[in-house]
C-alpha cells in the first residue's frame, strides 16, 4: 500500500473578515454591550449599597424606637406604682374612710389631676378602678371635676353603683358590664358614648352631653336626663328603656323604637318629655295659656302665718314688706321703699334653654 503524505495548499480560503476585520457595526455593539454590562454592575452596586444603607438605617430606627418605647412603658408603670403607692400610703392613715379630711381629699385630687396628664388610658383605667374600690369616687367623696377621661374603656368587675364622676371629660367612653345604680355623671361630657351590656337605672346625667352615644345591651330606667343632650344618640339595641326623665333633653335624630319611645317591656313606665326637643325637631305640645314662669307668690311675704320659698340675696335694709293676715289683699302685697332703691328679680329659663336656643 502506497502512503501518500497530505499537505496543505499553498492558497487558504479567506473571508472578508480576515481581510477587513470586524466591521464597524458590529464593534460599536460590541462597545455598547460592554457599557450596559458596566452601567448595570454599577448600577446593582449602587442598588446593593442603598438597600443595605436602608436596611441598616430601618433596623437601628426599629431598635431605637424599641428601646423609646420600652422606656416610655417603664416610666408610666414607675408613675403608676408611685401615685398608686402613694394614695394607699394615706388611706392609710385615715381611719374613718367615709369621712375624710377635705385637706386629704384636696391633696388626692392634686395628685390625680397632675398624673393624668401624663398617663395613658390603660393606666387610667386602672386608676379609676382603684379609686372607686377605695370608696373616694363614691357618694360624694372626691371632687374629679374636668379630669380627663378621653378614650378610656371602663370594664367593670363588679357592681359599679354610686360612682361620682361629675363633669368629667370623657368622648369615646366606652362602659362594658357597668352596673351604674345611683351613679352620677352630671354636666360630664361624654359624646360617643357606648354602654354595652350594662345598667342605668336612676342614674343621674343632668345637663351631661351623650351626642352620637350608643346604648348596646343595657336597661335604662328611671334614670335623670334633665337638661342633657343626646342628639343623634342611639337606643335601638338597649334592652330595656323604661321611666326616664327626658324633661329639657335635646333628643334631636335620636333613635328609638316604638316600644322605648312608649315605655314599654313587660309593662308601661312612661317617659317626662316635658320641654324637650324631640328627634324630629319639634317640641312637646307647651301650653300657651300657661304662665311658663313659675309663680314665685312673693306676696306670701304679706302674710305672717306663711312660709315663703322667696330668698333674700342681698339684704336691703330700705325695703320692707307690708304684713298683713288678712286674705283679702292675696295678691296685692306691697312693699314698702323708705329711700330710692333698685329691686330685680332673677328669672331662670333653663327649664326651656333648648326652645329659646332653636328660636
């Protein structure tokens, strides 16, 4: 067998690029890709570093805030502890607790005045509940007016009944299983009211402003409106509304039911709506041929042998009274001025505050 050796040609195929190179296009591609690849490394650099700069940042701005926070609820607890210490300290010391020293009550007073304006709602809670277990804000006892209440829910562990919060302020009240027999809110300011399954039965809230409150659950009877102002107040889900005294109430877009509106449940206790303004705008039926200004009968001031409910406020030695026991001259009591003198008579319309404020 014959072996034959290869060996190349003299002459390699060529192609254009071996003769020109690369054309021009196809290097400013080239060029191209290279600076997006660049500008993208960069630009994923850049993105990683920010991203770790924020998610430093976040994390030293969640632990700093923790820590704020952490010490915020330590300082209040320490304010809690230390008032709560404190008033017990004086009790203490007192051993007739239904009749403290006016002198003790002011200083308890002082004392929870200024720490509420420090504390939040949770511990003011707490605070009310210990106060009514000591018996201060019962019958009368501590004075806690225009202390601030706002947004405080009260849940009641137990009977609730003669609680004295008299002009408090306290929107968003929420009372869960409050049983307040004999409580007295009057003049307190409480809109947005919710009492949920609990109990208002001769419970006093003269001239207390419950706008937009809720009744969720709870009986209300024989409890004192007078002069309060429940507008846009809602009644729908309270249990039962039975006896109140609604007299000078301004229940304007109030909402009840046939039956709460009557009084009904089992049996029929009727509501006072004397002067009030009733949920459609209107008022109750006013006699106009009645004197809406009770008769005060001074001249029982001319008869010896008859008390009068006239009281003198300012003494005036000037004026005397005609005395006489003869009925005839009833109603023609004269008073007797010895020198020129002013005589005026104080008038009290409150009684129809809401018909005179509505034209």
């Amino acid at each position: 067998m014959l072996l034959r050796r290869w060996t190349p040609p003299s002459q390699v195929p060529t192609t254009s690029l071996d003769h020109n190179g690369i054309p021009q296009r196809q290097r400013i591609i080239i060029r191209w890709c290279k600076l997006i690849i660049s500008a993208l490394i960069a630009l994923t650099f850049l993105g990683f570093c920010i991203f770790y700069s924020l998610q430093k940042e976040r994390f030293f701005n969640d632990g700093y805030r923790y820590k704020q926070q952490d010490q915020y609820e330590r300082e209040q607890r320490l304010l809690f502890n230390t008032y709560i210490q404190d008033i017990s300290d004086i009790l203490l010391k007192i051993t007739d607790k239904n009749n403290i020293d006016e002198n003790v009550l002011l200083h308890i007073r002082t004392k929870t005045l200024i720490i509420f304006k420090n504390l939040d709602t949770k511990y003011k809670k707490d605070i009310i509940l210990f106060l009514y277990e000591r018996h201060l804000i019962q019958n009368n006892q501590l004075n806690l007016r225009g202390i601030n209440l706002n947004n405080v829910e009260l849940i009641c562990p137990y009977d609730f009944s003669r609680l004295y919060l008299p002009e408090v302020i306290w929107s968003n009240a929420i009372f869960i299983n409050c049983r307040l027999t004999f409580a007295i809110l009057d003049r307190a300011y409480l809109i947005n009211a919710k009492f949920i399954n609990s109990t208002l039965q001769y419970t006093s809230l003269i001239d207390v402003n419950l706008d937009n409150s809720h009744f969720i659950k709870t009986i209300i009877m024989n409890t004192n409106f007078n002069g309060a102002s429940l507008i846009q107040a809602d009644f729908l889900q309270a249990d039962i509304v039975q006896g109140n005294n609604f007299t000078n109430t301004d229940l304007y877009q109030a909402k009840f039911t046939y039956n709460q509106w009557e009084g009904k449940y089992i049996n029929i206790i009727k509501h006072d709506f004397s002067n009030a303004r009733l949920p459609n705008g209107t008022f109750q039926l006013i006699n106009s041929e009645k004197n809406l200004i009770r008769n005060g009968n001074a001249e029982m001031e001319c008869f010896a042998t008859n008390q009068t409910i006239w009281t003198t406020i300012h003494d005036n030695t000037t004026l005397s009274t005609n005395i006489t026991n003869n009925d005839t001259y009833w109603g023609n009591c004269s008073f007797v001025m010895s020198t020129p003198t002013r005589v005026y008579q104080n008038i009290n319309l409150n009684s129809y505050k809401h018909l005179i404020d509505t034209n």
